[in-house]
C-alpha cells in the first residue's frame, strides 16, 4: 500500500514537472516568435513582399532558374537581391526598445513602417531535413520595418501580431537597414543595357542619323574574324583598325544606365523623343535576339567652355531609351563612351 502511495506521489511530480516544461518551453516560443527577425535559410526564400503606408509596393518573386522579378515584368538586379537576402539573414535584436520611448515608436511604426512579407519553400513532411516531401510555398515571416535609432546604429522592428517593439541591427555595420527595404519598383531593377560577352555577339549596328556617313554595321564572324561595313550601303572596307574594333565590341560586355527617369516631365520628355537620336545602337547577338538603344543629347547645365560660351550640351550624360522602348533613362558618357563611336574612328587614316 505505501509503495503504491509512492507510486502515485512519483507520478504526480513527474506530471506536474512534464507541464512545467510544456508551458515554459510554449513560453520562451511565443516570445522567440516576437523577436526572431531572422531567416536562417535565405536559399528557400521564393517571395519578398514589401508595402509602406503612401501605397508603394513591390514583389520580388525567384523564378526557376535562380534569378530573380520585379512584380514579375522586369529583371531583377542580382546585387540588390544579394544584399537584401544577407541583410534578412544577419538581422538580430539588439534590445527591446526601452519603456520610455515606446508610444513614440509604436507611433512611428504606425505610419513610417515598411511592411515586408517573406515567403519560403517548406515541406509538409519533413524528417530531420532528409526525408522531405510535398515542397509548397508558405508566408513564413511578416514584419514591420521603421525609423532609424538616434545612433543610426539600428532599426526600430516589429513583428505583424506582436505589440513588443524591437531595436534591430546588424552586427558588424556602422549603419541602418531600411534603405534596403524599399518598396518601390526602380530601386529593384537590372540597370542593364547591354550585357553580352564577345562569343555572343554576332552584330552591332551603329547608326547616326544627323552624320549618316559615320553610321556601320560590324560582323563578329565566329570569333576568327571581325568584318566592317558601311551603313545602309552594307559596303565592306577592307582595312580598317582591327584592335579599336576589338575593344568595341567586348565593350558591351556590361553597359548599365544610371537612372530610370520615371518622373519625368511629359512635355520635354515627348519633345525629346520628336527629335533626332544622336545615336542609335542594335546589337543581335547569336541566337538571333535584338538589344536596341537610342540616346539623345542632354540639355546643358549652365557649362561655358575656355572662351566662356556656354556649352548647350550636358558633358557627362545623355537620355536613352531602352529595353524596347519602355524605359526613357539617363546614361553616362564614362561608361558608354566606348561604344558610342563614329565609323571614321576606326578607319586607318582618320
């Protein structure tokens, strides 16, 4: 009878401490949930939803082959993927962001924030990551990203169904983070224009419609030769600068804009387009795909030249438009220059 009363007293203990460790362990869950910005496999991540509160968004969304969409219409820049992906990897809580401060920050939070969404491929069944079965995509993580601290050396952070506040940071980084939350569409984009190694191309047509004699075409013949012709005539010339033609064509092996000019204003925008390019590029490469560029003067910015006349042309930039047609942006002469060659300038007697 008493072994069975201690039995009894065992097992009650033994109960009581099981459910001891259920509510602790549910405990330290719920509150690990609140504050565990961080996603620790960033290689699963299929989808980034962000919102603010003047009605930006953007999607970014990882196709089959690895790279990444804009809302799915535009390329994504591969660098800016990168580093958003590493930054949602590497973000950790630094501390609760103090009492005092804390109706400031929910308010702040309230109409500063940026909401971000990520979703993951999961898997129903999943045993100690061998055996996983029934892959799906899942909204896995949604938080709020807002204001930076008075040290600029964190973030204020909040997770969506929580009402605890935290300061985010990233170790190592003398710096915030929500500049690389932006939810606006351009800030994603490939800046690319013309990406295309030499293998790869097979002509660039190079036309100036205000000096038609300067316009050609050049031939990549399978990599042995390099033809020149005239424009629209197709007449070849024979001797002709075969290094500067060389340096041309691998100069298209990664041209990118500098701005999307998206806010422009219509009426200078159109007046722009009414006139004519002062160049314009076609490269086909060898699959038989087309990459068209036209680039137009940019108006002057008050520059005088050595006898103080003022020059009515921007020295450094131009306006292009690109990927057929649907983008009027800015592109500088440093990185264009190359490529922005008349035909005499490869002609042996120039």
């Amino acid at each position: 009878m008493k072994k069975n009363k201690i039995i009894v007293i065992i097992s009650i203990f033994l109960a009581i401490a099981a459910m001891m460790l259920v509510v602790t362990q549910s405990d330290k869950t719920f509150k690990r949930s609140l504050s565990d910005f961080e996603i620790e496999d960033t290689a699963a991540v299929t989808k980034i939803f962000m919102a603010d509160k003047n009605n930006h968004t953007v999607e970014l969304t990882r196709q089959p082959s690895g790279n990444w969409m804009v809302n799915n219409t535009w390329k994504a820049s591969k660098n800016s993927i990168d580093l958003i992906l590493q930054t949602m990897h590497n973000l950790t809580v630094k501390e609760p962001v103090p009492r005092p401060a804390y109706n400031n920050v929910i308010r702040d939070l309230a109409v500063n924030s940026v909401k971000v969404e990520i979703y993951q491929k999961v898997y129903r069944i999943n045993l100690f990551n061998r055996i996983r079965w029934f892959p799906h995509e899942k909204l896995t993580k949604v938080y709020y990203i807002g204001g930076a601290t008075q040290s600029n050396r964190g973030n204020f952070s909040l997770m969506e169904g929580s009402s605890v506040p935290f300061i985010t940071w990233l170790p190592g980084f003398r710096g915030f983070v929500s500049p690389r939350f932006q939810p606006i569409p351009k800030y994603w984009r490939d800046y690319t224009v013309f990406k295309k190694n030499l293998p790869e191309i097979a002509t660039v047509l190079v036309e100036f419609p205000t000096k038609k004699n300067e316009s050609f075409q050049m031939t990549n013949q399978g990599n042995i030769l390099i033809s020149l012709s005239t424009y629209p005539e197709k007449q070849v010339i024979p001797d002709f600068d075969t290094l500067a033609a060389l340096n041309f064509l691998t100069a298209f092996r990664n041209l990118n804009f500098e701005a999307i000019l998206d806010d422009f204003n219509p009426h200078r925008k159109d007046s722009i387009l009414s006139s004519l390019p002062l160049i314009i590029i076609t490269l086909t490469d060898t699959s038989g795909s087309t990459t068209l560029m036209k680039a137009f003067f940019k108006e002057g910015d008050g520059q005088t030249d050595i006898n103080g006349d003022v020059i009515p042309y921007d020295l450094d930039r131009l306006y292009a438009l690109v990927n057929n047609g649907e983008d009027f942006v800015l592109i500088q002469y440093f990185n264009f220059d190359r490529v922005l060659r008349p035909r005499s300038f490869f002609l042996l007697e120039r």
